[in-house]
C-alpha cells in the first residue's frame, strides 16, 4: 500500500455537481439534486484499501448517525475496477449492505468525479456546509492500520458537530493519509505535478 496524503481542497470552494450510480439501489444520485438542508458530506473509499477498512465500521456508525441529524451522506469510489476486482460495482454493493450503509454508495466509473474534487487517497473527505461551500477536507482520525490507535473519527467528527450546531468551521485541518486512488493507466490526473 502507498500512503498518499490527500491534496486539501482550497476551504470555501463549490462543490462539483455529479450525477453516479447507487450500486446498492440502482438508482442515479445527482448532487445538484439533493444538497442537504444543513450540508452533506463526500467521501472517496473503497472495498480492498487496508486504510478504509481499518476504520469503516466507525465510519458506518458515524455517517448513519449524522444522516438521521440532516447531514447528507456520499460514498464514492473511483477506483479502477479492471485492476482491482475487489472494487466492481457488484463488490461495492455486496461490502455496503454487508456493513450497514444507510446512504449512497456511489460509483465513479471513469473517475472523473475524483477529478473534479482532486481526490488522492482512500478515505479523503469532504464536508461542505449548507451553502455548498467546503468547509473541512481532512483526516477521519489519527489511527493508521499498525499504529495501535483505536478508530474513533474525533477530527470528522469535531467538524461535522460545528456545522450543525452552526459554528464556525475549524482551523487546524490535518491531511487524510491513505492508499492512492487506482488511476485507469492514461487517466491519471495531472493535480499531482
């Protein structure tokens, strides 16, 4: 596995619309669409990545919860499928009714979702406010798979927990470290030089 930092999205910019698959429903999700009254959050996971899997049933647990508080909630993976098998749209739905997901996962089969939020690594998040403006895009939590600290989400969850109590967004913001995202062979984007 590669540790890849995330590249932290200049704070105040627009989310990208999108329009991806729901594999765990069929059904097309368009963001534009349903941008949460009190703001929503994307995050860019995966199935095999030893770094999501070290904190998704935290994750999971979270995300439902904010979702029954009003925070909208996109899971999305961008993967490339060809070369990672473990990341179809077939293993997606099985891994996210399997761990209880209550809200999208969606699929990014030509990646360019991921381009448009200058995802890296899994998990990168980011988490806009009402107005559609980013507020946070940092780490879950200091745990790493290896570094014997317990997943618990404090930092996702510090900045979920002021945007819905309405207070301003934090100023310390961390980096997600990860895998990097599977770039298809050509599709690499060019964020990175």
């Amino acid at each position: 596995m590669v540790a890849t930092p995330s590249t932290m999205l200049a704070l105040g910019t627009a989310a990208p619309r999108f329009q991806l698959l729901n594999v765990l429903n069929g059904e097309l999700v368009k963001l534009d669409a349903s941008l949460g009254k009190k703001g929503f959050l994307v995050a860019f996971v995966c199935n095999h990545c030893p770094y999501v899997l070290h904190l998704l049933d935290s994750l999971v647990s979270h995300c439902n919860q904010w979702k029954q508080l009003g925070l909208e909630i996109y899971f999305i993976s961008s993967n490339d499928s060809i070369n990672y098998p473990d990341d179809s749209a077939a293993n997606m739905k099985i891994l996210g009714v399997e761990r209880g997901f209550d809200f999208p996962y969606l699929y990014d089969e030509d990646q360019s979702v991921a381009k448009m939020y200058q995802a890296a690594c899994t998990p990168d998040f980011y988490l806009f406010n009402h107005k559609n403006n980013l507020i946070y895009r940092g780490q879950y939590d200091g745990s790493r798979p290896g570094n014997e600290i317990t997943p618990t989400g404090v930092d996702l969850e510090n900045a979920v927990s002021s945007l819905l109590a309405g207070k301003a967004p934090m100023r310390t913001q961390k980096p997600s470290l990860g895998c990097n995202i599977k770039w298809i062979k050509g599709n690499e984007p060019n964020y990175f030089s």
